[in-house]
C-alpha cells in the first residue's frame, strides 16, 4: 500500500483510542458529514503533533477498518480434496450447435406448456381459478411480495422440475441466469421454485469424457496433458459457463515443488450462442406472463448480453483475477489464487487451488466464526466499491471459500469483474449514507444523479423509492452489530415495495446497476443465510471518513462548510 492509501486512524489501537468518530457531542447523534469532518480535524491534529511517517512501517492495514481488522492464523498447506458429499451429476453432452440449441429449447417450451395444460384442468376440475396474474395487485402476502407468483398455473414444482433439468442439461446463459435466481432469499422465491433453482444452483449436467478431451485439445493443443503431472477426469465443480477439474502441476516458481491447480474448461458452443440463448429464454417467458411489467425487459436483456459475453473470455478473467489479486495482496484475511499463464487461453483458465467450502455452508459454525466471515464479506465488498472501484461481481456463495481451519477466506470466479466510474461511485456513496441517515432528500437527488429516477415520478413512486432505500440500508443505519439472522424480513418489504416501484417507473436503472446490486444483494443474502452480526454501520463511517471525492464533490463539500461556517 502507499502511504496516501492507508488512513493513519488504522494504523494502531494507541490511535483508535483516541476519540470515536460515532460519539454523540453534546447529546446530538453526529451525521455521516459531521464524523467525517471530525476526523478530519483529528487527523490535521495528529500531523501537527506527531511524525507523520510514525506508526507507518512495513505490512499496514492495506485500507482495512479498524472495526474488521482482527487478525487471521497464517494459512496452512492444504490437500486437495472433493467435497464430502460429492453431487451425483450426469455425463451429458453439451448441446454445441445452433440447431441443438434451438431443439432444446423448443423441447423446454414444449414440456412447460404441457405442465401449465395438466395444472389448468386440474384446477378447472377441483373449481379453483387459475391465477397467473404476476402484476396485478393481491391479498396474499405470499404474492404480494415474491418475485415469482407462488399460485401461478405456469410455475407449479412439476414445471420448476423440468426447467432445472432443462438447465443443467443446456448450460451456458440459460443456466447462469437461473443461477442468478436461485441466491435470492427463500422468503421471495415460491417453495417449488426454489427447490428446483437449489438444484440449478448445486450444478450443470458434466461434459462426457470424449467431449472434454475435443474441448481442452481446441485450446491448449493436442499434447495439453504433456504439461500436467496429473488431471482428475471427474469434475471438482459444474458451473454455467465451464467445469473445474483438479490437476497438479510442477510449480512455475518453484521448479522443485508441485502445485495443486484448478482447470475450469468452458463448454464448446457457449460463447457463441450467448445472444441466442438470452433470446430464446426471454421467448418463453413472454409467454408465460410472470415477468412484471416495469422491468424494462430490453435493457435487462442487453446487458445481460454484454456480461455474460464478456464472461466467456477467460482471457479478461485472468487478467481481472490478476489484478484482484494485487489489490487484495496485503489484506490478512482474503486470498485471491493466482493463475498459471501457461494453462490459459481463451476457453481454459487454470488458477492455484484453494481449499474451502461456499459460504453458505457456514451456517452450521458457531456464532463468533459467523460474524467473522459475515464481517470480512461485507468489508471487502465496501472495499471492492469504494477504494478500488473494481468488484467481483459474480454473488455465487460458492464463489466465496470458508476454510475453517485457517480461518482464510477465498475470493474466486472473476468473469463478471467490473470497473465503475469515479462519478458513479461518488454518488453512489452519497445515495449509500443517505439511505443509512434516511435523509430523503438526499437520497432522491443522488437517485436522479445515477439514473435511477428521472426527477419527473409520481409522489407514490418517490415515496416507495425512499423506503426501499431505507429499508436496505438498516444495516448501516444500526449501533453496533446489525443481526442479518435476526432481521430477514428486509427482502420480502424490499420486494413488496418494488411492485409499486415496476408500476410506476419511468427509466431503467443505470447499466452499472445491475451488476452492482447483484453484487451487493449476495453479500446481504449470505449473511442473512449464516447468520451473521455485523457492524455495518461502523464499516461504512469509517469507508466514507476517509473517501476521497471528485473535484465536483470536492467544491460542493467546501461550499457547504463555508455557508455553515458563515
């Protein structure tokens, strides 16, 4: 880290001592702005007091704060190992061709138009009225507020059923915006739906022997296996876009040692049919009627093309897994593995192994262990959008490893890395403590600043904007540890309030939202699914204390200090 990077307040307890920056003043609970001010002053303080460069030797927290910066064990040497439980998955081949695409696809319509035919006559017969309005307004909470209507003839578990087998069987786009479904809190997602999408979740369909051998031979040539010590043909993993196998290598750092790798092979004909696959699905929803209207359709799908597009070049992954890696160097508790050059094209990626389960497997640990990983879960994120304006941005809980023993973290999958502007991070941050100190007006003005209000809504959508914002940020709202166990109903009055929100909108969110909100919802959800007590707010002081804003920012906050100072 540099020195400009790292903000002397974290430097040592002797200075944390000093006075705490959320201490109420003469009775009066201080604003984001005003702590921000009041360290300042501290900071001005302690350069006029002391050496500058005092407290500041080699290592440094990297940026880390202090409210999350306990140390970790030093990381052991670890065997590979497959999970314990080991998923039973098929060997079925990927269909490669645009013609066996568009079969699979249609046989999927097929199969679900038969189930939502089955469902109607059961119901017309037992004289209950089929219900496949998604949009309209209803009694019951169950639709009131989930994201997909649990009373829907389309949607019934034989249906979720067949999707989820479809999926797997597909891969590709399909499966990964299924995926991206499937993090959502059960509390929004119809019971049915949800079991079917764990299924999704857990993993693809494998690709046959013969098949994996073709794909791997189209990217690293025909003697790829000449440069192995050994490759594990049985898939660790199973993902959207490829599949993961174990291998071990002779390390490139040290000839003398091996090292344990993971080769994640993408699936032949998937970046092709990327725009394809998005077009067919959105087909066969549109048929359906569950998708909401307000939801700018149009837009969603675009983007969606232009991720999952980019997903495909594991290329841009390992170059974006690089330079996590770098940004990350001298964080104590999260691990980025590093990648082998050498086993890397644009269909394979080979990375350092890491020992671990997803994150949402910690449930089962005891309380301190939860909020430790809640609190480095949350820390990184703030720090991925805040200092380094560069995220992973892929939530997958198994995208992020626990390994107990060690207590080490491991921040994987770089597909859907991103870069955000240093304007839009500015207003987001602003929108972000607005919503923390509920303060409306702020909130709605960096809205309009970031594209996700036009100025021009109805009262009742500013209104249902606000209390969504403020619903989200409780966390950062709250003294001391926020309990994401103990307060699970965020989502379902976040989703309840969207309805009125799709109604009424008048533009589609920022295109960096999307990936953003996915981002930061995951890091919600899974603390939520452990469990975990973390203190939010005091993260988000201390991020936005020592946040350097534009020259734009930067005048308007001198403004203001004047006009108060006046």
């Amino acid at each position: 880290d540099s020195p400009s990077t790292r903000d002397p307040v974290a430097m040592g307890a002797e200075e944390e001592e000093d006075v705490d920056a959320g201490t109420p003043v003469d009775g009066k609970k201080l604003t984001f702005a005003e702590r921000r001010e009041l360290e300042r002053k501290k900071k001005e303080a302690r350069a006029r007091d002391a050496d500058p460069t005092a407290g500041r030797g080699e290592g440094g927290s990297g940026g880390i704060p202090s409210s999350a910066r306990d140390p970790a064990p030093a990381p052991a040497p670890a065997v590979p190992t497959k999970p314990s439980a080991p998923i039973e998955r098929r060997a079925v081949a990927v269909p490669s061709s645009p013609i066996q695409r568009v079969i699979g696809f249609g046989s999927l319509a097929a199969g679900l138009a038969a189930g939502t035919i089955t469902e109607s006559a059961r119901r017309a017969w037992r004289g209950r009225k089929p219900s496949n309005d998604s949009n309209g307004d209803s009694s019951s909470p169950v639709e009131a507020e989930s994201i997909i209507p649990g009373d829907s003839i389309f949607m019934t578990e034989a249906n979720a059923e067949r999707l989820a087998v479809a999926l797997c069987r597909m891969r590709g786009a399909a499966l990964k915006l299924g995926q991206m479904l499937s993090i959502q809190d059960e509390s929004v997602i119809p019971p049915q739906v949800q079991r079917a999408l764990e299924r999704v979740r857990q993993g693809a369909d494998v690709m046959p022997a013969d098949q994996l051998e073709k794909t791997v031979e189209s990217h690293l040539g025909v003697g790829w296996k000449d440069s192995l010590l050994r490759f594990d043909p049985e898939p660790l993993a199973a993902a959207s876009i490829g599949q993961v196998h174990l291998a071990t290598v002779l390390d490139p750092d040290d000839p003398e040692s091996t090292l344990d790798v993971c080769m994640k092979i993408q699936y032949p004909g998937v970046a092709r049919s990327i725009h394809s696959d998005i077009d067919n699905l959105m087909r066969l929803v549109s048929l359906t009627d569950i998708l909401p209207k307000g939801l700018y359709v149009e837009h969603a799908v675009a983007v969606a093309k232009e991720e999952l597009t980019l997903e495909c070049d594991y290329e841009y992954e390992r170059d974006s897994q690089a330079h996590m890696a770098e940004l990350l160097r001298d964080d104590p508790h999260w691990h980025v593995p590093r990648v082998i050059p050498a086993l890397c094209s644009k269909g394979v990626i080979t990375t350092e192994y890491a020992p671990g389960v997803a994150i949402d497997k910690a449930a089962a640990l005891p309380q301190d262990e939860r909020d430790y990983i809640g609190a480095q879960l949350l820390r990184v994120t703030l720090r991925e959008l805040f200092e380094f304006r560069f995220m992973q941005t892929d939530p997958n809980f198994a995208n992020f490893l626990y390994d107990s023993p060690t207590r080490r973290l491991t921040l994987i999958d770089f597909g859907a890395a991103k870069e955000f502007p240093k304007k839009f991070v500015d207003d987001y941050l602003r929108m972000v403590v607005a919503c923390a100190e509920r303060d409306r007006k702020g909130l709605i003005d960096a809205s309009i600043s970031l594209g996700f209000l036009t100025g021009d809504e109805s009262p009742v959508l500013m209104d249902a904007h606000a209390e969504a914002g403020f619903q989200v940020g409780r966390p950062f709202a709250a003294e001391g540890a926020y309990d994401f166990g103990a307060e699970r109903d965020m989502t379902r009055r976040v989703a309840g309030l969207g309805k009125v929100m799709l109604k009424h909108r008048l533009t589609p969110p920022p295109r960096e939202a999307y990936s953003l909100h996915r981002k930061l919802s995951g890091a919600f959800l899974a603390c939520m699914r452990i469990g975990a007590r973390v203190p939010a707010g005091t993260m988000l002081r201390e991020m936005y204390e020592k946040y350097e804003f534009g020259d734009e920012d930067a005048d308007s906050e001198s403004e203001e200090e004047a006009a108060n100072t006046a």
